[in-house]
C-alpha cells in the first residue's frame, strides 16, 4: 500500500466500520436519557470536488491537473505520468493502475477497483458537513436548562477521547448564537474536539442607576445572564412590583430564583463525561463579556474541574478565593472596549503600552482580582506582538510560589471593541489564540 494512502484510509476507517456514520443532524435530548441519533446522510461532495482533491492531497499519485472524462457510468481522470485513474461512478470512487494494484494485490484484475464510497470521503473532505449538534435540555435546581454539544467529524473515530470547549456567551445572548458567530465550532473541525454552546436563563435585572430606589425606564433589564457574581447581588433581580409590569412572555422567563449556574457547569461535565468521546482531563472554558465574568468565577470555584480558562472582556466579580488548584488563564480585551474604558474612567482607548499594567484601575479592576485568586506577580512583564497585521501587547503574570508554572497572560487588542474576535468582526480570531494557550494544558 502506498505510504501516501495510509492516512486517508485512518480518516474513513470510522465510516467504514458504521462506527460512526455521518451526521450532520441536530437532536433534543431530554433528562436521564440521550437518544440515539440517526445518522442523516450529508450533502454529497460533488465528483469534480473529489477528484480535485485527490489531485491536491495525493500529487504523486494523481500528477497535475486532468480534465473529466466520461465512460459510461464513470466520470474518471487519467493521469499519463503514472498510469493511475480515479473515476467515480454509482456512488462509489473507484481507481485502476499501479496505485489500484497496490491496494488490491493479488485480487487486481486490471478493471476498475472500488476503492471507497462517495458518502463517506464526503466527511474527509468537508468534515463540517458531518459534525453531531445536540440540543441537551436538562432540570438543574427545579429549573429547565439547555446546551448544545457539537461532536465534530474527527472526534467521531472508533476510541477517539478528544479535549472539550464550553464556549458562554454574553448578556443577551445564547448558545445557539455563540455556536455560529464564535468560531469554535469551526475550530472543533480542524482540531478534533467537542465544543459545547450553554445558554444562560433570562433573569429581570433592576440596576437603579440614580440609586433613588424607584425602577425607572432604562432601570430593569430583561435578559439571558449568567449569575457571575453581579447578576442578584451586586445588580439585584426584579421585585414582584417589577415583575408584575413585564408582559406575559418576559415574566414566565423571569420569574424565578437566581440561577445555580455552577451546578448547571458541573451538570453539563457529567453529560460529557457519560454521553460523549472526551478527555475530562482535558476541558476548557471560555466567555465573553457577562460570559466571560461568569469563566472568571469558574477560576476560583471549578479549577479542580476545567484545565484552563479564556476570559474575554469580564471580571473576576466574586470573592478573589484560592482555588482548588491554580490553573492557566488567558483573559483579552479590545482597546475600543467602551464597557472597559467606562471601568477605567476614561474615553480614550486602552493604550498598548507598558504603562497600562501600571494604572490603579487597570490592576484594582481588571488584572487585580485574578492575580490575587492566583497567587500571581502584580507586575506583568510587557511586550508587544502582531498577529496578522494588528498591534497587540501582553502582559504575562507568573506565580510568586516556588514550584507552580501557572500565569495569568493577559492580551490588549488593537482596534477591537466589546466583542468576541472572530476573524469576521475584527481579524483576530480569539480561537486561534485561546487553543494555542489550552492545548498542552491538562489536569493533574
């Protein structure tokens, strides 16, 4: 068998095996139980895709470029360099030449031999169009609670325990929308792991921002949000009187206790570990904005559960406690970030210099809180950096204990506002830099 051949014939093992047939299917998965899923065959590669890509991904075998030929019911190429042909026909990719005699031996009789289905080469060559997305609805504290789980392509082979990404998104937002707009998803096809999109109940906030004690429009909030340590302590939730002033639809999704989002967090951990191919040695979480404050709570209180954490444009809002065991954490934010700016008391953009891992508000704030929790430097070392064509600079707290190598790396973005880089909003993908600090990290 050609050298060339072996890693295709490791990525379709699965699918040849029905170990784990193509997806691409969505499914509700109730309390208790996960259903099977069907397997839903996806949307077919086309035969002029195929044999381009056998053109790209085996060249020595398949030289240049060919045109399509046609002999009834194949649709093949030739290649005069080689000898070898690659046709496809009835749904089915079929060779003939050295490279067919080589993987048929002795049973070659020089016609053409069928190598592999269509369907199947489908999912080597567009994973994504192969990936599980599972809609989990489960109670936690009397209240109903939803995640989606994404299996990708790769994390699907027979034995396969992959690491695993909660992704939280920010006020207002839910998983669904985090799954399409965040870049994970898209990460977990070219990497191989499971990400995982929760979405936060919808609480009725009333912030009485002229403290006159009265909810005044513009004073109560109705939205999703994670109970990060502001959500019904330092922002109290809505009373019966303004509950009572919602219409019927906000006040059924409101009307309830503080969300136990921690319990929540280590429900959707059992889930992963029960129902799914992952690596608990190997999860990692991640928020933005309201989500990225309630990945900062999660330093101090499930450290001993997750490996590493992202947060992007939140705070530590909870009490800076030792955790259980002191993890790596990355935390990000835009220079454009209004909320931050607003923090820091300025409307100038945050500077990418050292001098801002020196400002007071900058330390009591953003950087101070996780320091304290981690037992880290105050003082970050600074320098600079330019990923693609956009300034940004680092500072990197390390431990004040002997024998730990835990950090606090904290990353300004040029030009980005308040929101979660994704390569589309701003040309910096927060993926990019999230996997390259979670990869080689994991629990004891």
């Amino acid at each position: 068998m050609p050298d060339l051949l072996r890693p295709f014939l490791a990525l379709i093992l699965c699918a040849l095996l029905s170990a784990c047939g193509p997806g691409g299917d969505e499914a509700v998965v109730e309390p208790v139980r996960r259903r099977a899923l069907a397997d839903l065959t996806p949307t077919p590669v086309t035969t002029t895709e195929l044999l381009d890509w056998a053109e790209q991904v085996y060249p020595t075998l398949f030289p240049g470029h060919e045109a399509n030929l046609r002999f009834d019911p194949y649709t093949y190429r030739y290649y005069p360099a080689t000898g070898n042909y690659v046709g496809v026909g009835d749904g089915k990719v079929y060779l003939m030449g050295p490279v067919a005699a080589s993987l048929a031996g002795d049973r070659y009789l020089g016609e053409p031999y069928a190598y592999s289905d269509v369907a199947t080469l489908t999912c080597v060559i567009h994973p994504d169009r192969c990936g599980r997305k599972t809609v989990h609805r489960i109670t936690v504290g009397g209240q109903s609670r939803e995640f989606i789980v994404y299996v990708p392509w790769k994390a699907q082979a027979p034995g396969a325990r992959m690491p695993a990404v909660l992704m939280l998104h920010g006020t207002s937002g839910d998983g669904e929308r985090f799954y399409s707009i965040s870049g994970w998803r898209e990460k977990a096809d070219a990497e191989g792991m499971v990400v995982v999109f929760p979405t936060a109940l919808v609480h009725c906030l009333f912030n009485d921002a002229n403290r006159n004690g009265i909810a005044e429009a513009g004073e109560v909030e109705v939205a999703t949000k994670w109970a990060s340590g502001s959500t019904g302590v330092i922002v109290p939730l809505c009373g019966a009187d303004q509950l009572a002033r919602l219409n019927p639809t906000q006040r059924a999704q409101a009307d309830h206790p503080l969300a136990d989002d921690i319990t929540f967090m280590g429900a959707i951990l059992d889930t992963l570990r029960s129902d799914y191919p992952v690596d608990m040695k190997r999860v990692y979480a991640t928020g933005f904005s309201n989500g990225g404050s309630m990945t900062a709570r999660m330093v101090v209180q499930m450290a001993d559960r997750f490996a590493a954490f992202g947060v992007a444009a939140g705070r530590l809002l909870v009490a800076p406690l030792p955790p259980a065991r002191l993890p790596p954490v990355v935390y990000s934010v835009g220079t454009l970030d209004d909320l931050e700016m607003a923090t820091l008391g300025t409307t100038s953009p945050l500077p990418l210099t050292a001098a801002l891992g020196e400002d007071p508000m900058f330390r009591q704030e953003v950087t101070g809180p996780l320091v304290t929790a981690l037992r880290l430097s105050p003082s970050g070392s600074w320098s600079a950096h330019d990923i693609g064509r956009v300034h940004t600079s680092r500072f990197v707290h390390r431990p004040l204990d002997a024998g730990t190598t835990h950090q606090l790396t904290v990353w300004i973005i040029d030009g980005a506002t308040h929101e979660y880089p994704n390569g589309i909003n701003h040309p910096v993908k927060m993926v990019d830099l999230l996997w390259e600090a979670f990869r080689g990290v994991s629990l004891p």
